[in-house]
C-alpha cells in the first residue's frame, strides 16, 4: 500500500469540518481526494478548503466507493446512517474511521463489525477523548497496576444548559437518542477503556425529559424549539459488570447543575483512585496516611517551552493512518465499540420498560 493514503470523507458537516478535515489535513501520509454530502455546496467547500488538486465532489456516497483508487473512509454522517455507509465501504475494500457512536443500534454495529471481520479491511470508531493527554496518562497507570482492581468507575458527561440546536441532533429517528448517545458515550467509552472490562451483566437506566418541552429557554447555543426536541435531555445508568464491578453513567445536555463534567471519569480501585476534575488527580494511601496528588500533564516544567502539543483529535488521526499503513490494530476496536453500544441501547431500554436489561 502507499506511504500515503488517499481519503475519502463522506459527510462534511460539523464534526468532519470541526474535527476530521482539520486532523487529516495536518497529516503528511494523508491526502482528502474525494468529498461526498447530500448538500453539494457543503461538499464543493470542503473539497477546495481540505482536498488535494482535482479533488472530487459526490452528493452519493456510492459513487465515491467507486472510485478503486481510495483507501480511507472517513464516515461522518448521522447516527442512522453508519452502518449502511461503513458496510458499504469495507465491502468496496476501504478502511473506515465512522464517526462515534458506532451505530444506533446493536444490531446494525454488529453488522458493521462481521463486515470489518469479512472483508478484513480496518475499522475503527471516531472516540477521539481516549487520546487526550489526561487518559494516555491515565491508561498507562490502570496497566502498570497502580490503581489496583478498579471495581468503580463514574462516567460523566453533564451539561447544565448546552443543547445542540443545529443538525438533527434532537430527532430520534436520525440519532436514535439525544446526550446519551452523543457525549453519554464518550464517557461510557473512556471509562470501559481504563477499566478494560468489556463484560456487561446487567443495566438499570432511567431517560427524562424535563427541560426539552421549554421555550426561550437559556443555553448555550441559542433557544431550541421545543417541537423538534423529540430526544431525552439527560439520562442516567447503572451498569454492573460480570466480575462485580460498577459503572454509573450521567449523560445530560440541560440539567440543574453547576459542574460542567465533559467526557470525565472517576475511577476507584483497590490501591489507589483517579479523576479529572480540574485536571488529572490520583488520591490514595502510604504509610498509614491519605494522599492526593495533581498531575503535571504540561511541559515538564521546562521553562520558555514553546512547543505545540498535539491535540487528541490530531493524535486519533495520526495514529489511525499509522494503524492503516503498518497493518496493526487501531487504538479504538471495533469490538470495544460495539459494547459501548450495548451498554447506551440496554440503558434506553431499561428507562423504556422499567426492568432491569440482562446481558448473555
């Protein structure tokens, strides 16, 4: 395969301009050939801003798959919508980077996973928060045993007043849920990850829909209109883990609360624990007394340090390309994605019919 890799991104909405487009760009084994939106303007512009000379534009995804000489698919395309594209362009022999969540459902994650496996081209889920500073620390702690046997995690991801009101965001059909499937699994994701526990037994979850119905209602990114909030705005989980383990998951774009908690883990194992309120904090015990400790995640103290450091988002590329390259496992497995998405449809189910959502 060539040293550099001829990408095609299909979607270029607001996570592939905020997100993906800029991160490639930055990559030098890396070139964007091909665009594709169902808005061809939206399309035309990504290809002249991010596109090599002569890139090409398509409002249909099938036809850009087409094209033999591509090798990276970047999907980034509403929730509905993954699966059916990443089938689709792992059988038209491409890698595909989809953006999280893996799919809407379990049933259609799982149809992208036998896909990776048939065709054995690469797969991997967009869950750029494992590449931040913070966790890379924090995973490589939770390996060397200095937590312990972690039996507690809290994945949070809380907003008091921050609703996305552009793209469909708020319609179900297309989402298939709202904060939890959209920054819940970021959450989810990272604290399964430093765990590493992929092995779900039950969950009790519970949805609400309290502020959504509201007009004029202060946020962050301007008034939503209540008939188009068709999603929950928080939502809540209780996971219990086959080796006993507990994870609680917290998942809200409007709720009464003062702490903004993004893509946050608290951790509590049997030597030590872990969280990343106000930066990176490890608290135990020595020599009979407690301890809490910060960690430094800057420049090392070096004083007139200038460099750039690296952003998870153009850490997830350039080590998703590498992975593509030299043939080796992708940070995000599509195996580990596909229980995130287990865990977030159990949840719904649970707060659907009341019961508790038992795992085979």
């Amino acid at each position: 395969m060539s040293k550099t890799l001829r990408i095609g991104i299909i979607g270029c909405g607001g996570i592939a301009t905020g997100k993906h487009m800029p991160s490639l760009a930055k990559q030098s084994n890396g070139e964007m050939v091909a665009f594709c939106d169902i808005v061809q303007e939206r399309a035309e512009e990504a290809a002249v801003k991010y596109g090599v000379e002569g890139a090409k534009v398509y409002t249909d995804f099938r036809e850009l798959l087409k094209d033999g000489t591509i090798d990276v698919i970047h999907v980034c395309t509403p929730n509905d919508s993954h699966s059916v594209i990443t089938v689709a362009s792992l059988e038209a022999g491409k890698h595909v980077m989809c953006e999280k969540p893996m799919a809407k459902t379990t049933a259609e994650a799982r149809e992208m996973l036998e896909a990776a496996k048939r065709t054995g081209k690469k797969l991997t889920i967009g869950y750029q928060n494992r590449f931040r500073d913070d966790s890379q620390y924090l995973k490589e702690m939770c390996e060397n045993g200095d937590l312990g046997d972690v039996y507690y995690g809290k994945a949070l991801a809380t907003r008091r007043r921050a609703v996305p009101t552009w793209g469909v965001f708020l319609d179900e059909e297309k989402q298939g849920g709202g904060p939890l499937i959209d920054i819940g699994t970021h959450a989810l994701d990272l604290t399964l990850w430093l765990m590493d526990n992929y092995k779900p037994k039950s969950v009790m979850g519970s949805t609400f829909h309290k502020l959504g119905h509201r007009e004029n209602a202060a946020n962050a990114f301007g008034p939503w209109n209540p008939e188009e909030f068709k999603v929950e705005d928080s939502a809540f989980g209780f996971i219990t883990m086959e080796n006993g383990a507990t994870i609680i998951l917290e998942a809200s774009w409007a709720l009464n609360v003062l702490d903004f908690n993004e893509a946050q883990t608290i951790l509590a194992g049997t030597e030590a624990g872990a969280d990343m309120k106000d930066g990176l904090r490890i608290n135990g015990e020595k020599m009979s007394r407690l301890y809490e400790t910060k960690v430094d995640l800057g420049a090392g103290g070096v004083a007139f340090y200038s460099g750039e450091t690296e952003s998870d988002s153009d850490r997830e590329a350039r080590l998703w390309l590498q992975a593509v390259i030299e043939d080796t496992e992708p940070v995000v497995k599509p195996e580990q994605a596909l229980v995130v998405t287990q865990i977030l449809e159990a949840i719904y189910e649970s707060a659907k019919t009341g019961k508790a959502v038992y795992f085979e």
